[in-house]
C-alpha cells in the first residue's frame, strides 16, 4: 500500500490551531513535574481528528505507527483511533495484529483521553474470551499509563455485564499514588454499579472502602442516592 503520511500531515495540520494548541497544553498538563510533561499539541478537536480517521481508515500500518510514534498528541490519537476503526471492521488475525502493536507501543499511549478511548476498544475486546493476565502485569507497571490502560480494559467486560475483572484490577490500584488512577478507578467502580448491580459495588465498598482515597471513593459513589452517598463519605 502507497505510503499517504504526507498527505495525512497536511490535512491535519489544516485544521489545526495555535490557539487551541495553547489551551490543549493547559488542560492535558504538559508543564515541568506534570502528569504530561512535554507533550506537543497542533490544536486539534476530536471531531475533526475523528473526520481524517474515516477519510484514512485504510491507512497502512506503515503510516499509523509513525504517527503513533510521533511527538505530536493528535497525531498519536488519530494513529490510536485508526488502529481501533480496523480493529472494529477486521478479522480474528488482523485483530490479533492491532493488539500487538497496542501492546507494543504503550509508551506512546502516554495521557489519559489516549488510554480512555481505545483501551476497552483494543486490549479490553481482544481479550474479553482469551487470557487476561496482561492486565494484571499492567496493573503493577511503574508507568502510569500502563496501569490506567489496565483499568479502563475491563470497561469492555462490564458494558457486557460482567464486573470480575473490573474489581480484580480496581483491587490491586487501591494504593496507588496518581490521582488519575484514583479517578479510573473509582468511573469504573462506578460503572459496575450501573451496569452489573449496585449491590456488587457496594460489596465491594464495604470492604475496601477505608483503603481508597476521597477521589476514588466519590467518582465510585457518585450516583448513589444522597444518604448511602453520605454513609461511604462518613467513612473517610
């Protein structure tokens, strides 16, 4: 397949802004010390990102791995998302090459919207009726990133009502320092709730409630009604 990544470059740096770029390194946190420290933004909306992955869905892999390989966070993201268009559209061995290279290349899935749009897509409905023991070797990586995607995986599980794996994984992050780890953890608790049952939550709650941070706890109970909400606050 005819490499296209010069053309796909300039379609995206047609729409891209300086202004936005600005912004775009503020709310992802790109200063010193921060969560994502150096990270470079052209200043491009999802909506005009998700617009050039179907104009390019057919983009070789030649091309998507130089752009997830690029310093640039949307060309990353437009790369991810393409991988998760094919993953969606292809078969069994085409799925198995897409999870590969998400595997492979983690270190470019380095902020949270990376993660949370393509790690239940990817990695969590390839592996929803194989092994899942990579997530657990995720769950204990020293890189942020990794341990997210080890969360956000079992998104995929409990759309389909099934909560195992979403409390396995929450289980192992209790301690974990980051604060975005802290908020996974606690949206995906969450969806337990509304997905498999409330009562599976609050099982869980019940046990592990006093190990988890106030962020984890209120993302986790967010839905609740006021007075078991107030129950699991009194707690901390």
């Amino acid at each position: 397949m005819k490499s296209e990544i010069s053309k796909i470059k300039k379609d995206l740096r047609q729409v891209a802004s300086i202004e936005k770029a600005q912004i775009l390194r503020r709310f992802f946190k790109t200063g010193q010390g921060q969560y994502g420290e150096g990270d470079q933004f052209l200043g491009i909306v999802v909506p005009e990102i998700r617009r050039l992955v179907k104009k390019y869905r057919e983009a070789s892999r030649e091309d998507i791995l130089t752009l997830l390989h690029s310093a640039f966070h949307e060309e990353r993201l437009w790369a991810l998302l393409v991988l998760v268009d094919q993953f969606e559209r292809g078969d069994e061995k085409t799925q198995k090459d897409i999870f590969e290279i998400y595997w492979q290349n983690t270190k470019f899935i380095n902020n949270w919207d990376l993660v949370d749009l393509t790690a239940d897509k990817i990695a969590g409905a390839y592996l929803k009726n194989r092994d899942r023991k990579i997530l657990l070797e995720l769950a204990e990586s020293k890189i942020l990133w990794e341990r997210r995607i080890a969360i956000l995986a079992t998104f995929h599980f409990t759309k389909n009502g099934e909560c195992e794996w979403t409390l396995k994984i929450a289980k192992k992050l209790l301690g974990d320092e980051q604060d975005l780890i802290h908020k996974a953890v606690g949206w995906m608790l969450r969806e337990v709730g509304k997905r498999c049952s409330e009562k599976v939550e609050c099982d869980f709650l019940d046990q592990h409630a006093l190990k988890m941070s106030r962020t984890m706890l209120r993302y986790a109970i967010e839905k609740f009604e006021e007075k078991k909400r107030k129950h699991y606050l009194d707690l901390k």
